[in-house]
C-alpha cells in the first residue's frame, strides 16, 4: 500500500535519483533543498519502506500550485501518479486552497490526461516555457477549482 509522509532532508538523495530518471529536464538538489527552505508542501510518497515518488505544491491566499509530481520510472502506470495527485489535492484543501493551478508540457499527453481526469481545465498555454532539445517548449496552464468538485461530488 502506498502511504504519503513529508519530504526530509534525508529524502533528498532518493528523490533526486527518481527525478533524474524521470525527467529529461529535472529538477536539481538545489530546487528541491530551496522547496524544504521556503516551506512548501513537500511530500514522498513510500511503498513497502521506499520512495517512489514525490510531490511539491506551494499554497497560499486560498490558491495551490501544484510544482512537480514525479514517480519513479519502474512504477510508472500502476495508479501511482493519480494517488500522489489526489494526495496533493487533499493537502491544498487542508492547507486552505479553494483554486489549484499547474503547468504541464503540451507534449506530456499521459500527464495532461492524468489531470484533466481529476478534474483539471485547460485555462491558457506558457509560450516556450519549458526547455527542450531544440529550445524550448509551451506549458499548458491548467486549474482546478476545488469549490466546485465539493458541489459536484468529484471528491
């Protein structure tokens, strides 16, 4: 069974070696160690006692946004992403969001189905936000209001 727990500094080794692994274009140790410094929501997510997978949000002023959502290659399509994503939400509505915003590769199709399944809008596009091989690519900017999924019964 998967469980989620707070990032720790002593995390940060396991979580880099599934970000790298995932990501062309990852995140450094440095991004994750200024995520812990500037108290964002930072969370692992475990199973059988070791991490799979990690998620970082940054929520405040009644709005999350949702930072990066990585598991770990060889558990990859298992239902993995969807419980750390729902995790996440969760923990911005605990935290006081009521709107949840994300960016996500135009090309990153399993991402963008991920997201719109849980309820997601495609809300506009970042030109050139991401790097890429030959220079850069566009974002999709997509939002969640969490107000209505709690009139719609999505949660």
């Amino acid at each position: 069974m998967i469980t989620f727990r707070e990032m720790r500094e002593a995390d940060l080794s396991a979580v880099l070696e599934n970000e790298l692994r995932a990501y062309a274009y990852p995140w450094t140790l440095g991004n994750f160690r200024d995520c812990l410094a500037e108290r964002k929501d930072c969370r692992v997510a475990e199973l059988e006692g070791r991490i799979i997978g990690h998620g970082v949000s940054s929520v405040g002023a009644g709005e999350a946004h949702i930072l990066n959502v990585c598991i770990s290659r060889d558990r990859q399509g298992h239902g993995f992403g969807r419980a750390l994503l729902a995790h996440l939400l969760d923990r911005a509505r605990l935290l006081g969001a009521e709107l949840v915003f994300l960016e996500v590769r135009v090309s990153n199709r399993v991402a963008v189905e991920l997201y719109e399944s849980a309820g997601f809008n495609a809300i506009g596009v970042r030109h050139n936000y991401y790097p890429a091989a030959f220079g850069h690519e566009d974002a999709q900017v997509m939002a969640l209001d969490l107000r209505s999924e709690l009139v719609h019964g999505k949660v």
